[in-house]
C-alpha cells in the first residue's frame, strides 16, 4: 500500500500601497511587497501578521492572504 502525502495547501503572502484605503486597487505595481509562499495558512497567517504590524502607521499599505491551494484546484 502507498502512503499518501498530505496534501499541500499552498497560500501567497503579499501586499503594498493602495491608491485608496476603501479599494484594493495597487498604487504602483511594481513596488508590490511579495513576502513569500507558504504552506499552510497557519504560517502565511504569521508572516501576513509581521508585515502587517511593520505597516500599521500607513493606512494606505496593506498586507493580503491568497490561497493558492484553490487557484490550483478549484474543484476542492
């Protein structure tokens, strides 16, 4: 019998200034902050959570938490 791994749920921490603070709009691409991929949402929750509090003071800069397991795999 094969042991089967356990599935991975891959998650994308990244962020950056927003044109505007009730918008999800970038106010420049190429300055977007890709903090890194990782493999569960426990840790892309702690590392979202560092860059969040390092920003607290611009309201316009924000941190996201996208879950990449489901982009891969919609039908799960």
């Amino acid at each position: 019998m094969v042991e089967q791994q356990p599935k991975q749920l891959l998650h994308l921490v990244f962020g950056g200034e927003l044109k505007s603070v009730t918008g999800v709009e970038f106010a420049d691409l190429s300055q977007i902050d890709i903090v890194g991929i990782f493999p569960d949402y426990a840790s892309a929750f702690k590392a979202w959570q560092g860059k969040a509090h390092q920003t607290v003071d611009n309201a316009q800069t924000r941190y996201f938490i996208v879950h990449l397991h489901r982009l891969l795999d919609p039908q799960a």
